[in-house]
C-alpha cells in the first residue's frame, strides 16, 4: 500500500474521546498543526494525545495537548508519540501540559526524530506509573532534543524522572542528542537518567538542568542555575505559556545556546514565532529573547 500524501489535519478541537486524540498512520510528510486535544485516553488503553505511526517526515507543530489521564493501568497517556517504524517527524512549538504519561514516548523502529522549541508543563508527574517526561521505548536512534523548555509537577511525591530508557538500543542510526535544554524541578528526589557511559551513550551538552540535585545530572551541563522563568505555571492557552516562560531578565541562558555540531537546522523561529539568530549564540530553551542581544 502506498503512503497517504498531502494529509493535513489541522485547527480542530478533539476531547472526551475514549482513545487517541488525533492519529496518522502511513503518510508522508503529513502536517498536524493548530489543533486542541484534551481529555483524551478514557478507556485507560495504549493511547496518546497526538502521534503518527509508519510515517516519513511528519510534522506535528503548534498544537496544545492537556490532560491525558491514566484511568486503567499506566499504559501511555503521553500528550505525544512516534510510533512503529516513524522516520523523520518533527515535534515543534507544542504545548503540552499535565499529561500523565509525559511529554513524548518512542516506539520501535522509530528513528531520527526531532523534538524542538516546545513547552512541558507538568507532564509525567503522575503517582502511577513511572513518572517521567520523555519514554524512549526500545529505540532513541538518531532522536535530537533542543531548545525545549520542561517545567515538572513541583508538588508531586514520586520522584521524577527525565528520560526513562534512555540506554536502549540505537544500532545503525546517529548518536541521539539532548542540548540547550531548560528544565527547572522543584523535586529534589527527581533523576535524570539520561545515558552517557557504557553502551549506546547520548551526546548531551549546554543544558540548564534545575533542581534535581546531584543525581545523575552533573554530566554535559554548561548552565547553571535557575533558569529564571517568568512565571509557571501557566494555563491553558499558548499566550499564557508564551508571558510564563519568558527568560525573566537575569537568566543564566541568555546567549548560552550553541549551534553544536549535531544540529543542521534548527526551524528558524522560536515558540512565539520570533526568528533565531541567523549565526553567533542564541537563548537556550524555547523562547528566544531576540537578535541583537547576544
């Protein structure tokens, strides 16, 4: 069967479904974007907010993903998903906001996916489970995470964890990657686990991780300190995301970004839809304060 082509979903308002929000299997470079999806996942089954499975280069882009619960078991419940044998999708200027499964989950077989410029506001931090924003799940090859901005559940027990499975297999496909990150964790008991000795290590540089102590974060990190956002929590709606992660003026990731070697191209505009420095230094995480300051 040959890929669907020129598929567009985009501006719609899904929720009170019993599975998956919104779903693309077997297409080709299709475009997900400007949609609402909450309250999704009711049936407690295998699903998620948005995600494309068996695809090449999908775009999911600009959407705004919330509550996606656990109602039986703990399976899923992510806002995103790049499932069986997806190549090449891309994850920009999202959204997502307390999704009890995460932010993002992996399936098999997927690879070279791109997570930039989105907005995680309390993602994963469920009591059931294992807690956590991103779930690689068998493959993490060729995966480039940057620029993002990832704020957990302050008031959560569970320590939460970053990246779950991040050790597992990615033969054949480029080093995954974890740069220019901002993420700011008021759990101490929190844990990183991102892997980077022993086998199939990540290359992970130039993040401001916040918050979760010694364990396992004091690798690959070039930013320290509070990375100073305005004021999150936000709510819904992607204007008030934009006012509350906003570097307040004395952010330690103003003009702490590279343009590391295993970044190409990185989209050319920020969360807001403010454009990237051409060349030179930008802003770590998701919202870039503008040309000219660096």
């Amino acid at each position: 069967m040959d890929a669907s082509t020129n598929v567009v979903v985009s501006n719609n308002t899904v929720y009170n479904v019993q599975g998956d929000g919104i779903v693309v299997t077997d297409g080709l470079q299709q475009q997900i974007t400007n949609n609402v999806v909450h309250d999704t996942h009711l049936d407690g089954g295998s699903s998620a907010g948005i995600w494309s499975e068996d695809s090449y280069e999908a775009t999911i882009a600009d959407n705004e993903v919330y509550d996606v619960k656990f109602h039986t078991g703990d399976y899923d419940a992510e806002a995103f998903d790049t499932d069986r044998c997806d190549i090449g999708a891309i994850f920009e200027y999202n959204y997502s906001h307390e999704n009890d499964g995460g932010f993002l989950l992996t399936i098999e077989y997927s690879a070279d996916t791109i997570v930039r410029y989105n907005i995680s506001q309390n993602d994963g931090t469920s009591t059931q489970g294992n807690p956590r924003s991103f779930l690689m799940n068998n493959t993490a090859g060729g995966l480039q995470v940057y620029d993002n901005d990832i704020y957990p559940n302050p008031n959560t027990n569970s320590p939460v964890g970053l990246i779950a499975d991040s050790s597992l297999s990615y033969t054949n496909y480029p080093q995954p990657f974890f740069e220019n990150n901002l993420v700011f964790n008021q759990n101490p008991s929190g844990v990183c686990n991102i892997n980077t000795q022993g086998a199939n290590p990540w290359y992970v540089s130039n993040n401001d991780i916040y918050g979760y102590g010694s364990q396992q974060c004091s690798y690959g990190i070039a930013i320290s300190g509070n990375p100073d956002f305005t004021s999150p929590p936000a709510g819904s709606g992607r204007t008030g995301a934009i006012t509350a992660y906003t570097l307040s003026a004395g952010s330690p990731a103003f003009c702490q970004g590279t343009r590391g070697t295993p970044i190409q191209s990185n989209g050319g505009y920020d969360f807001a839809g403010t454009s990237l420095p051409a060349s030179g230094p930008i802003d770590a995480g998701a919202l870039e304060k503008g040309a000219g300051i660096c």
